[in-house]
C-alpha cells in the first residue's frame, strides 16, 4: 500500500515553521539560555540582543519603531490586552466599542468580557461579501464611543476591509483604531501608520514562525496610546506585559518577519495563481459551486466555497485522509453548528455547512493542487449520489417549500 498523500490547505489555522526560522532559533535552547532581563552577565546581554534584533525585524515589517511592539504569547493574549486594556485606560474618555459580527472569538470574548466590566458593545452586520459599510460603521459612532476593533483579513474568508477609509473615520472622530491583522501580516502589505491602525494584534504561527509567540503594537507617536497591563509582575514590555520573553521563539518570530518582508510579494503571486487554479476547476467541474465573500478584497491564498446539498463534514470525510482543509461548521457535542462568520454574510445554514476554506500555503505546490482538484471533485460528485436531496433539487422540485418532517 502506498503511503497516504497529506497535502496542507489549512494554512490559516497555523502555518508550518520554515525550516530557515528553525535554524535561527536552535542555539537560544542551549547555547545562549539566557533570560533577556538578566543585566548583569553575557548570557543575559546576549539573549537581550537577540530579542532586540527581532524586534527590529518585525518593526521592519510593519514599518513602525522597535519601540513600538509589545511581545505576547500569541495574537489570543494581544487582542484581549489591546481591547481590555485601552477600556481600562480610557475609562475616562467613554466605555463604547464598536465591533464587527465576523470578528475572531479571541475579539468577540474580549467585548463580551468588556460588557460585563461595564462597557458596552455594538456588534455591527457586515454586507453580503462581508465587508463592513463604512456609511453605518460612523453611524454606530457615538459621544462615549473610544475605539473602533475591525480585522485586517478574515480568517475563514480571507475578505480584506476598507482599513484606509476606516482609519479615516477613526482620526476624523478621535478614537482608536484596533486591528487583528493576523491573518494579513506577513502574507499582504500591513503598515499601520499607512491606515491609521493604533493597535495591531498578529502571531508568529500564522507567518511560518513558531507557536505561542505574538505581539501587539501600540502606537508611540500621534497619538501616543497605552493599554493597561493584564498581568501584574516583573514590569517587562514597557510595563504593559510582565513576564520572561520566550527567547527561542522571539528569535524566530523575527526571522518569519525578516523572510517574509522580502519574500510576500512573490508568495502571494504565486499563490493567487494557485488559488485561482482550484477555484477555476471546482467551477469547470462541479455543478452549483458558490465562492464566499469578496473575492476582489480577499486574501491572494485563500478561498471559501459551498458546494450546494454537499455538507461540508461529510464532505471532509471523503478525502481528510489526503488533504487538509477546514469547514464552515463546527462539531458541537449534538449537532453542525453552522459557521457565525458564515451566516453574517447571509448565507443559509445549508450554504453555511456545505462550505470549505482552502488556505494555500508558502510550501503548497501546483502538483498538491492538481491533486486536490481531482480528490475533491470525486468527493463532490460521490456525495451528491448518494444524495436524496440532491435528486430532489435536480429534479426540480423547490426544496424551500417541501414540509420536512420533524426529527
Ligand atoms: C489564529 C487567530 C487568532 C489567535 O491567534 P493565537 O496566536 O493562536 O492566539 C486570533 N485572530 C485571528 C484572526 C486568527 O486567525
């Protein structure tokens, strides 16, 4: 028997760690252990140094100051300090936030957890494509509104929003400007200053760096902004986040920053064509196919699609051996909960289960892809044969108006 093809389109769950950023972290385990706070010999001067030269590298990429990026333990830890922390620390100016539906629950729990500190939320719609309407983002605008957290790039649609003309809705009103951008740095251009963003929250393990290593930056200079500390200790990170600096992983969140400056141009050339191959044969080759979100706003290497009456689960099944995709549902202990991502832009809980992210990939190849395209379209075609509702709706008869029975 041969050995099981595994091809990874799940990139924006986590992304490999490029063997080049392997090897710059290796010495920092053993050779250098130092702990970057240590001041008083070379071990600790050292691992300073390192996590110096990283931060410049990162900086670089956003092309804002060192001084300016805060490291955490992932993009998790630096949505909730940049969100519970500028409510903390302008409780004096107003307590409303403004929000989008589609956001990452990293974001929506922090805002959930605001509400119960006494802020208050809006969680506004987005449109049928999934970008937000910038004539009712400013209507949601209010006396006692402080920020503003709207992503880069959505994670299950790769959709890009207006992040220019949102920045200049912020400065006109005075408020902050938060972004998750972890799913566009390092893969897109992300200049903060550029758009007026004065907090973005990004991971090392969406852009081929390590695991458990993140950062926030916060804005310096017009305007200065601070967030309040959500761990109390040793006062590291500008006294915005206490605790010893991962070293190893620093080191090679820097590394993924410095690759992917030079390198993310040409990546996503080459994966906009890939991407666009699947897209293009899934539409040749499989009957009702629907492509979610904006697909001229949306990420270079990934793609949403529902393939009608086809559940996307059961779907997975026939091919997860082979390669690795997400749906657009989640497996609750009773039932398919269809995706909230995908039902904000509108769509049905049917075209919400039956859809498929495929994320591309720095190591995806055109054979992976050729691949891919045949498994899933033998995958398509097999579930709808054995389909009674895929008969039905081939048949003509309007699924809408059949009276199912109650189960
Ligand atoms: C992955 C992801 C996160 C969480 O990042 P971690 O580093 O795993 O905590 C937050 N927001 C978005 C948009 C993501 O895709």
């Amino acid at each position: 028997m041969s050995k099981p093809i595994q091809i990874y389109l799940d990139n924006n769950a986590t992304t490999p760690c490029d063997p080049r950023v392997v090897d710059t972290m290796l010495p920092f385990f053993y050779e250098m252990p130092g702990n970057a706070a240590s001041r008083s010999h070379p071990f600790g001067w050292q691992a300073e140094e390192a996590v110096d030269y990283a931060r410049e590298q990162i900086a670089d990429l956003l092309a804002v100051s060192s001084k300016e990026i805060i490291f955490t333990s992932g993009a998790t830890e630096s949505d909730n300090l940049a969100l519970k922390g500028a409510f903390e620390m302008y409780a004096r100016k107003g307590n409303h936030i403004i929000t989008l539906k589609t956001e990452h629950k990293a974001v929506l729990d922090s805002c959930k957890k605001i509400e119960k500190m006494g802020g208050e939320v809006t969680y506004l719609d987005v449109e049928r494509d999934g970008r937000v309407d910038l004539n009712k983002l400013e209507a949601a605008i209010k006396p006692n509104t402080i920020m503003i957290s709207i992503m880069w790039a959505n994670n299950e649609t790769g959709v890009i929003q207006p992040m220019k003309e949102i920045g200049d809705l912020c400065a006109k009103h005075g408020i902050l400007f938060m972004s998750d951008a972890t799913q566009a740095v390092g893969k897109i251009k992300t200049h903060p200053k550029e758009v007026g963003v004065h907090l973005l929250a990004f991971t090392s393990h969406k852009m081929y760096g390590p695991k458990g290593v993140g950062a926030l930056y916060v804005s310096r200079k017009n305007p200065r902004v601070k967030v309040t500390s959500q761990l109390d200790g040793g006062g590291h990170e500008r006294g915005m986040r206490s605790g010893t600096l991962n070293v190893p992983g620093i080191v090679g969140f820097g590394k993924a920053a410095y690759i992917a400056n030079k390198e993310m141009e040409a990546d996503a050339a080459r994966l906009s064509v890939l991407r666009d191959k699947l897209e293009n044969a899934f539409k040749q080759n499989i009957e009702e196919v629907y492509v979610n979100g904006n697909t001229e706003h949306r990420m270079p290497h990934v793609t949403n699609i529902s393939f009608k009456h086809v559940e996307g689960e059961g779907l997975m099944m026939t091919f997860n051996q082979n390669v690795a995709v997400s749906s657009g549902s989640a497996c609750t202990s009773a039932s398919l909960e269809p995706s909230y991502v995908l039902m904000a832009l509108g769509l049905g809980d049917d075209m919400a289960v039956s859809s498929i992210r495929f994320s591309l990939g720095r190591f995806t190849t055109e054979e992976e892809i050729d691949q891919t395209i045949k498994l899933i379209t033998d995958g398509v075609n097999h579930m709808r044969e054995l389909s009674p509702i895929w008969e039905m709706f081939k048949e003509g008869i309007d699924l809408d108006a059949v009276e199912w029975a109650e189960h």
